[in-house]
C-alpha cells in the first residue's frame, strides 16, 4: 500500500472514530439557526458581538502591521483604519444588545472603510502578489454591502439574521447526517 493511500486509510480511521464530533457541531449549528429564525433580534445581539470581536482582531492584526516598516498602507490610513475598528469592536462587544438596533449602520459605515482600505491594499500589492483582484473584489463587495446596510438598516438587520440562521440551520443539518453517517463507516481493509 502506497504511502497516500496509508494516509487516506488513518484519515478514514480517524473520521470514523470521531463521528460524534460532527454530530455535536451539527446540533449546535441547528440550535443556533432556530434561535436565529425565531428570534432574530436576539441573534442580531449575538451577530454584534461577533462582529465586535473580528473587528477588535483585525484592529490587533492592524496594530502589528502598523510598526512594521514594509507596510503597503500608509501609517496614517492603517491608523486611522485601526482606531475605528477598536471603537466599533469596544462598543460592539460591550453594549451587544443596544448595538444591535444600530449595527447595521455602524456595520455599513465600517464596511465601507474596511472596503475602501482593501481596494487601496489591493491597488498597492498588486505587483507583489497574484490574485490581488481577489481582495479588491472583496472590497467592492464590502462597500456595495455597506451602503445596503445604511439604505434600509430594520430590514437589514432582520433579513441578515434570518439568513444567517437559515445557513447555520441548512449547516447543522448536513453536519447531524454526515456525522451518523460517518459513524456507520468502516474502513476498507486493504
């Protein structure tokens, strides 16, 4: 037996000994989109806090790259950048349930910054790296979405927290059915 096919048959192994961990994730999944579902502006609470706490890491991540000397942004933009990721990641995740009625603006205004900030990456690194159309994509994105939130921010917050519940909920079900099925799996003896 070739070395690959050694590491296809551990991994098999190891998949089917761990079946109860896609289950756990599956039912949890599940959970969490019927509470989003059914109760949308308490998930939206739980959404802001989220969204607080990955705009506090990038703001760290943004921190880092700021002393650094080869930084592709200039200092001014990065700051600028990182203090109103740390002022939306604060207040998102020490007030999550009265941010969650302005989220969707505070979220718009941010994503257009965080847009804005990408497509200028982008335009700065694209001799350095390949794909870099990808990020400034992202960043169109991002701004498109953005001005979304601030247009309509009620229907906004509310149709963002069903879908979201509605793809944790699909998520969960497909992790549920994958996990009782790969506890039935046995691996092939060779």
């Amino acid at each position: 037996m070739s070395s690959f096919q050694e590491s296809v048959s551990q991994a098999a192994q190891s998949i089917g000994r761990s079946w109860w961990v896609f289950l756990l994730y599956g039912i949890a999944a599940v959970v969490f989109g019927l509470i989003a579902i059914m109760r949308p502006m308490e998930a939206a609470a739980a959404l802001a806090w989220a969204a607080g706490v990955m705009a506090l890491v990038e703001a760290g991540i943004g921190i880092v790259a700021l002393f650094n000397k080869d930084a592709p942004v200039s200092k001014a933009w990065l700051a600028f950048y990182i203090l109103v990721s740390i002022v939306f990641g604060v207040m998102a995740v020490m007030f999550p349930l009265a941010m969650a009625g302005s989220l969707v603006l505070v979220l718009g205004v941010w994503l257009i910054i965080a847009g804005i900030f990408r497509i200028v990456f982008a335009i700065r690194v694209r001799k350095e790296i390949v794909g870099e159309w990808l990020i400034a994509l992202s960043g169109v994105l991002a701004i498109v979405l953005g001005i979304a939130f601030l247009r309509n921010p009620a229907i906004g917050l509310f149709t963002t927290a069903i879908w979201i519940g509605a793809g944790a909920l699909a998520y969960g079900v497909l992790q549920v059915f994958a996990g009782f099925r790969f506890r039935k799996h046995k691996p092939v003896e060779a």
